[in-house]
C-alpha cells in the first residue's frame, strides 16, 4: 500500500458520546457482561501544529459496555495539561514532538528545579485500589471514573521515585500488579516492584543498576520470577542536554554492537537468578511468560532491530503507510536455570498488540491473540495456537484491526471458549466498528458500528460485571 488509505486511523476525533447505544448486526452472547476499556490517541493536531508520531496522539478512553447482548459506547478525552494545551491551540507531545517529556532529566541533569513530563496518559487502563487509572511511561497517571470522567492525578501511596515507569502492568491474576520503571541519578536503576491487591503502594522487589538504561516497554512476569528483556535501544541521558533535542524519540540509539540480555529475578527474593545474552533483536511486548519447571517460557513479538520506532512516526505513515513498519515475529525463548537459552519460532506471519486471556497471564497458557500486521490492504487478527503451533485469522478487506482482548466464556472448559472483542477502522467507510467473534473459531458473532471513525488505539482492558 503506497497511498495513506488507513489515514482516517491518524485523524483527529473531536465528538464525544456518552452511553451511545450502538446497533448491533448479528448477535452478542448475552453472556458476556462487563466493560472493555481502551486508551489511546484521539488527536494530533491544533492550531496548524501536527504532532510527529503516534504515540504522541491527545490521550482518549474508549469504553464498550456489555450487558445482555446490547452494547454501549462512550469516549472521552481525559482532562489534562495536555487535554487543556491541546485546546488551546498547543498540542504537546512526549514522545517525539517537544521537549516536556524529557523535562524531568533535564531537571535533574541541570538541577532545575521540579520535572514536568506531561500527563497525556495515552498508553494503557489499569484498576488499582479500586480506581481507573489510564496510563503512560512517565510517573503522571491519571485517575478516571465509571463515566470516563477526569478525577485528577493518580497518586501512589508510597515512596519510589521513578523517572519513567511502564504501563504495561501485568496484572497477577491473584489481584496484584506487577511493574518496573526507571531511575535516573548518579548511577541508573531499573526498578521492579509489585503491588499488593486492593492497594496503590508499590513494594520494591529489587532495583538494577545500569551505565546504559534501555527503552524497555514491558517486561517477562511469571508466577515465581521476573524477566528483563534489555535490548540495544538505549536512551542516551546526555543528549537531554542538547538544545536540538526535540523529545524523547531523539534520545533512543540502537547500539549495533550490543546484544539483548535476559535478567531472570525472583520475585520472593529479589535475586538475580540468571544474567545472559542472545542475539540482538528489539521488543516492544512480551505476550507472556511462565514457569515450566526450571525453565522460563517466555513468549514475545520480536523485531530484528529498532526501525519500527521510526517506521510509526505520523510521517512515515502518512508517506509510506505500514510498508515501512518491519512484522514483529512471535518468538519462544526457553531459559534454563543454568542460563541456557533456546529460541524458537511460533508463527510465520506478523503479529503485534499480543493479549492471552487474563486468567492465564504469568502461567502456562494456550492462544495468543494479536493484528496480524504483515498484509495487504489491512491487517488481520490472528489466533495462535502455541502448543501446535499453528494460527487462524480473521481478515477483511480495508479492515484495520486493533488490539484484540478474549473474554472467556463463565463456566467454559475449552482455553478458547469465549469471545475475541476487537474494535477496528473501516479505512473505506471511514467508520469504526467493534467486532464480537467467537474465540474459537474466529467466526463473527456480531460487529457494532461505532458513529464515527476511532484513530487507532493502543492498549486496554476487559473488567467483567
Ligand atoms: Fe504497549
């Protein structure tokens, strides 16, 4: 695809609804009872300005409502510095596009004074302490409602300083949080640190120092240990100082002659239990990770290098569409506790935005759920079967997919009884739909047309009744 026919995807969303009954062809399990939350971008521009890449996109929640076969629809902005910025006339990004997401270290390098990343929590949804929280990689979340009202800032009930901090917390399925983030000082530290169910304290399992802190987007969990997976795309500190550094993007270097490392950790303990190298490659997700024995099994979408960063800036989309974007592979490492490490190939085809159902996170598991993202004319959503290592697809011309979520069905034996929730962008239509397919099968139970086109989401959450 050489045009920009998946455009509507990076357009700005101004209208916001609220309980919208959307129409529904076919039929929704009257089963299904809860409530899918999805963040990601809803705007790009203002003012003239456009904002350099999509992860800089004005942080919107979606929500999907699910009660006997209806569902409901709302999404709104969350109301932020940014929210307020982004209005007036001044997107401001973090990622790319300006320097406030780096605020922090130049604070600190220069002594400044107090940091100040922005709060576009644009990446992820979590519930901590019985609260919404959206999210993003610096330590500025954001609490949210049952009605995608704004609360204000997410405070955290404890005393860990982190400069960057994940949003991707995998979430124990025995209630708890699992999370890292990222000090800067004198000496770096990455930070690992769980939180106990029905709380917002963070209890630090153990910190690691390093010369050279890495991007890292999430991390291995299982239910004994903890995987750090530091590739070569390193965050030059330094650069920060720079009066051309325009964002964070400008700070990441892929270190050609580095290679990735696995940090095993025991979560009990805090000991480091195995420390080694493999060849390099880059990730943004790990699927999943869990203890088979000895072993780890840890289970993630890899990329040979780090040009998918660059290849999803706003322009290199709008110049070259998805073609520049490299296919993430789904890839198995198993590591010994004698530090041996073998990798293996689950899936010949792209995948990206991986989920696996929620009761079997941090434990051994079936399906991984995901875009499969090396097609034409649009992506797909793909089903990989990881013990016979084959896959299904479900794929629709000019029907880009986003990050799919399972719902098992209450009562069901079968790993894949239940439902794949995915909403996607009609590029044709302009017009998003969200689609309900059987998560066996991948056949289409139902799809909602949404009244308008949705920019492409990151990351989200099902929460049952
Ligand atoms: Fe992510």
């Amino acid at each position: 695809m050489s045009d920009s026919a998946f455009m509507p995807g990076f357009q700005s969303l101004d209208t916001e609804l609220s309980d919208h009954d959307l129409p529904v062809e076919g039929e929704i399990p009257a089963w299904l009872s809860g409530t899918l939350l999805r963040n990601g971008p809803g705007k790009f521009d203002g003012n003239g300005t456009r904002l350099r890449h999509w992860f800089d996109g004005l942080a919107m929640i979606r929500k999907y409502e699910f009660d006997e076969g209806g569902v409901t629809y709302s999404n709104r902005f969350l109301r932020t510095g940014a929210y307020d910025d982004a209005m007036a006339g001044r997107p401001t990004g973090q990622f790319a596009t300006d320097k406030s997401g780096i605020g922090k270290v130049l604070g600190w390098l220069k002594r400044l004074g107090p940091p100040e990343p922005t709060d576009n929590a644009n990446v992820h949804v979590a519930r901590l302490d019985g609260e919404y929280v959206a999210q993003t990689e610096v330590p500025r979340w954001v609490g949210f409602d049952d009605d995608l009202d704004t609360s204000g800032p997410f405070a955290f009930d404890d005393s860990l300083d982190m400069d960057m901090i994940t949003a991707h917390l995998v979430a124990d399925p025995t209630g708890g949080h699992v999370g890292h983030g990222l000090s800067f000082g004198r000496t770096h530290e990455y930070v690992f640190f769980e939180i106990p169910p029905d709380s917002r304290r963070r209890e630090e399992i153990t910190s690691i120092p390093t010369d050279s802190p890495a991007y890292i987007h999430s991390i291995g969990v299982t239910e004994d240990r903890l995987v750090l997976v530091e590739t070569p795309l390193r965050i030059d500190i330094l650069r920060a100082l720079s009066p051309f550094t325009e964002g964070f993007f400008e700070l990441l270097d892929w270190k050609e002659d580095l290679d990735t490392r696995f940090v095993v950790i025991d979560r009990a303990s805090g000991e480091t239990v195995v420390d080694r190298t493999v060849d390099p490659f880059f990730t943004f997700h790990v699927i999943n990770a869990y203890d088979d024995g000895d072993e780890i099994v840890l289970d993630l979408a890899a990329f040979e290098d780090a040009t998918i960063v660059d290849a999803l800036s706003l322009e290199t989309l709008a110049e070259e569409g998805f073609d520049a974007a490299p296919p993430g592979r789904l890839v198995r490492f198993r590591i010994g506790s004698d530090g041996n490490i073998s990798r293996r190939r689950l899936y010949d085809g792209g995948i990206e935005l991986p989920t696996v159902r929620a009761d079997r996170q941090t434990r051994e598991y079936r399906y991984a759920y995901g875009q499969a993202t090396d097609r034409e004319g649009a992506n797909g959503l793909v089903k990989v079967d990881t013990e016979r290592e084959t896959a299904a697809e479900f794929w629709q011309r000019d029907l880009y997919i986003e990050e799919p979520w399972m719902v098992p069905r209450p009562d069901g034996e079968a790993a894949d009884d239940g439902v794949v929730l995915a909403p996607a962008l009609d590029v044709d239509a302009e017009q998003s739909v969200l689609l309900v397919l059987d998560a066996g099968t991948l056949d289409e139970l139902a799809r909602a047309p949404v009244p308008h086109h949705n920019p492409f989401g990151f990351h989200g959450r099902f929460f049952p009744q």
